[in-house]
C-alpha cells in the first residue's frame, strides 16, 4: 500500500511554513515601492480593503480545496472535479516558471552579502552590477556565455534546497523554516532599527507616510493595492492548496489564515519603514529628493542599496542584514513553489517522497542553471517574471475562481468544510466576495495587463524575445496544463477519486 500522506506535525510549523511561503522578496523590495507610488499614507485604505476583501477570502479558499481534497494541486482539482485537473497543472507550471529563476535572485543576493563587506562596487553600484558582476549582454536573447560568480553561489542555492525538499515535509520543509523564518526576523528587525538611526531617516518616513488623498480616486491605485496582495499572499498558485493538505484533519483553517495573512502584512509595512529610513539617508547624503532615489524591485535591491551600503556608517552590518534577509525570505518561498510541482508529481505517479524530490527538482535545477547564469539572464528573468508572475498567475487565479464558484458551485461546499474546521466562521459573504469581487477586481486588472503589454514592447526588448519568452511562454503553460493532465494516472498513484466525491 502506498505511504500514508505525511502531515505537519503541529499547527504551529505549518503556520510557520506558511508565512515562509508568504514573506518572500515582494514584501521587502516590492511593496515598499508599490505603496508609496499609490499614495503613501493612504494607500493603507485599498491595501486593508484588497486584504480583507480578496486576499484572505482566496486564502480560505485554497486552504479549503488543500485540506478537503488533501492532495497536491492537479489531484485537489480532480477531486473537486474531473475536468478541474487542468487548473492545477497550470499553477503547477506557474511554480515552475517562478522557481527557475527565483534561484537566481537569491543566489545574487548571497554574493551581495559579500560584497558588503568587501565594498566591491566602489563607488558604481550601477555599473558594477550589470557589467563587472552579470556582465550583461547589450542585446536581449538567449547566449550561454557563462558568468562564473553567478553559476556558482546559483549551484550552492539548488543543493541546499534539494537537500531541505528530500528530506520531506517534517524534517526538511518544516524544520528549515522553523529555523530561517526566526532568524529572518530577528535579522530584519536590527535592519530596520539601524536604518531608523541614519540621518535622514524621518525624511524617508515622511516621505512614504504622507497620504495622498486624491489617490484613492485612481482605479490603478485600487488595482495596484489588489495586485499586491494576490502576490504577496502567494495565493492561486497552488502553494496554499499543497500546504494545507499537509494539515491534519481536525485543524482550524481560518484561524491560521488569519495569522499567516497579518504576519505576512506585518512584515510588508515594517519593510517600508526600513527601505524608506535608508533610502532618506541616501536622498540627504546625495542632495536628491527622497522621490529621486525611490524605487523598487532589482534595482533598490542592487543598485540603491548598495549605493547605501557603501555611504551609511557600519554600512557593511546593513548590507550584510539586508542581503541576509533577501537570502532567508527568498529561500523559504523557492522551497514552497517547488514544494507544489514535487507533490504533484508524487501523486500522479504514486512516487516515494525521496524519487519524486530528486526526479522533479534536479531537471528543475539544470534548466534553471543553463538559463540564467549567462550574460542574457536577466532579460529572461525579466520577461518571464513580468509575464508568468505578474500576468499569467492573475490569468490563472481569474479562472481558479470563476470555475470554483460559477462553473462548478463549490463554494458552498468548501464553506462547509471551512465551518465544520474552524474557530472564525465564514458566512455567505464570504462566497460573495470569493465569486463576485475577486473575480471582478481579477477581470479588470488582467483587461489593464492585456492592454499595457500588447500596446508597447516590453522594456523594450525585441519582438521576437516578448513573444517566444512573454506571451508564448504565457500561453505554453495552458497548453502544457492540458497535456499533463491527460497523462494517465499512474497504477501506484494516490487518486481514490471516490473517497472525496
Ligand atoms: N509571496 C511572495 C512574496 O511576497 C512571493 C512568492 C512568489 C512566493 C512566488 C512564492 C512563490 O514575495
Ligand atoms: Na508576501
């Protein structure tokens, strides 16, 4: 007979696995930027409302079709409904995207913690990132010109996370992340207090707490607030739905909800304070407004910060604590995506733990490793986060929900099976918001995306490179979502349809 599925063995280390899952790199260099270019102080009004109006709601939601169905996302899919299995190889392919390139922002990361200490940048942050240390090509496309200081800490992030995802979900999964998530923290908050202590800091803090009123006026401030939190909550992606079938049977779901969701929101704001005490220091020290040197993504993390690193007293303690916690926050959240591709290859197959981890993870790793330690990474990285991460899981969680409540009325289902669990109950609004509102904010935000990325080049890359690596890639998992999904399954494989019908 086949193993029986292994769960967490408390709440307490799924609670923990779970905002591992959910603090990732988009709370520290994502919304720190998304908020104050929406309106600052008074983008707090959309965030709350995105948050209690979308984002726990589908949190409920995955949690609910994970622990109901306790299967992986393909599997949890089909028990829900034969014809659903598809939805679940597509959030299966999104984690797949996300995960071969992730590494690699990690891996940068690790060697920015170095280079912290030994200021290699001089006094070109710019510069030394894109030509001494990725040396990118001029031209986007696809070159297998190796860079060496890329490839090798990228090959160190693959092993580690191997060796944790072998080990399973108690002794591997859990235990990394009941020792990093702690750590991530304690490191985090010392980043944050060191930053409130530069001159300049309360300019920086101004300058991201000051509402702008008339915001709340812009449907794309409304859109930004909801988008952020589909992201940061990594919900409709299958990652709640396979760590929730972890769960033990008897388990408050909207209890841990709750938790993961403010820790996660939590951790966002106290980034924000952070990432805007620095940067008043760096506006101050370099005479530019605070609205000059503000930005997000790649570029506050490897060109403002280290521009900060290099001018800010014990400058190499803050990039060592900053970069630390790219590492910790960004690892947590590779091993979670990759968590789901694993599980689903488990359950189709009916493979044991160890077989299923090394068969996925290592093809995943040398695609990985191929791709993005070359001079032309970070275009791909670039277009297939802006299109697979920002577009395709907005696509994916449109559809997730139309077909969950409209297409095959679960929703009163899964609201039973939340209620029969759980200390918070969920009325009928929850099935409003979860088949009307979100699917309405996710249609209009997809419409905008549509628009946007079909009416100019993106970042102005070649035709061909959006097309093959954007909209093809975008449009390849959903042909590859049905594909998968009509392999049969396998003799060994966990599918006891009838048990969950
Ligand atoms: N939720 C994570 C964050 O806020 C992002 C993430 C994306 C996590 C994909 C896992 C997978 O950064
Ligand atoms: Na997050």
């Amino acid at each position: 007979a086949p193993a029986r599925r292994e769960t967490f063995s408390s709440r307490r280390l799924f609670i923990l696995s779970a905002i591992g899952s959910a603090v990732g790199l988009g709370n520290i260099w994502r919304f720190p930027y998304v908020a104050y270019e929406n309106g600052g102080g008074a983008f707090l009004i959309p965030y709350l409302v995105a948050l209690l109006c979308a984002g726990i709601p589908l949190l409920f939601l995955d949690y609910s079709i994970g622990h109901r169905f306790r299967g992986s996302a393909p599997l949890a899919y089909r028990r829900l409904h034969r014809a659903a299995e598809p939805i679940g190889w597509w959030q299966v392919l999104i984690c797949f995207v996300i995960a071969v390139y992730y590494a690699a922002i990690i891996a940068w990361a690790a060697m920015y913690a170095w280079f912290s200490i030994t200021q290699a940048w001089g006094d070109d942050a710019e510069g030394f990132f894109f030509n001494n240390y990725l040396h990118t090509a001029d031209q986007a496309g696809l070159s297998f010109d190796f860079v060496s200081s890329v490839f090798f800490p990228m090959l160190a992030v693959w092993i580690v996370t191997i060796v944790i995802m072998v080990a399973g979900v108690n002794k591997g999964i859990s235990r990394a992340n009941a020792v990093i998530l702690p750590l991530l923290v304690v490191m985090f908050v010392i980043l944050v207090v060191q930053s409130l202590f530069l001159d300049g800091a309360m300019e920086g803090l101004n300058a991201f707490f000051t509402p702008n009123w008339d915001s709340l006026q812009n449907p794309g401030v409304w859109a930004a607030a909801f988008g952020h939190i589909f992201f940061s909550l990594s919900v409709a992606f299958g990652i709640m739905v396979t760590y929730s079938s972890y769960l033990k049977r008897k388990t408050d779901l909207t209890g841990s909800g709750m938790v993961v969701a403010f820790a996660n929101s939590g951790f966002e704001i106290l980034a924000g304070i952070g990432v805007f005490a620095a940067l008043g220091f760096m506006s101050v020290a370099s005479g530019q407004a605070v609205d000059e040197v503000a930005s997000g993504g790649i570029g506050l993390a490897f060109v403002a910060f280290p521009t900060i690193v290099s001018e800010a007293p014990f400058g190499a303690v803050l990039g060592v604590l900053f970069f630390g916690s790219l590492v910790f926050a960004g690892l947590t959240s590779l091993i979670s995506i990759l968590e789901v591709i694993v599980a689903a290859f488990q359950d189709k197959l009916g493979w044991s733990r160890k077989a299923a981890t090394l068969v996925v993870t290592i093809p995943i790793a040398l695609i990985s490793l191929i791709l993005f330690p070359t001079t032309t990474g970070i275009h791909l990285l670039d277009t297939s986060d802006a299109f697979v991460n920002q577009f395709g899981i907005l696509a994916c969680a449109l559809v997730t929900v139309i077909v969950v409540s409209a297409g095959l009325g679960s929703l009163p289902r899964l609201q039973k099976h939340l209620n029969r669990t759980s200390t918070v109950k969920m009325g009928a609004g929850w099935r409003i918001l979860v088949g009307g509102i979100v699917p309405v904010a996710l249609g209009y935000m997809l419409i905008n995306e549509i628009q946007t990325k079909s009416s100019e080049q993106y970042s102005g890359y070649p035709a061909w490179f959006n097309g093959v690596f954007g909209w093809g890639m975008a449009g390849a998992l959903i042909v590859g979502a049905v594909l998968l999904s009509l392999i049969p399954w396998g003799e060994k494989s966990k599918l006891k349809d009838a048990e969950y019908e």
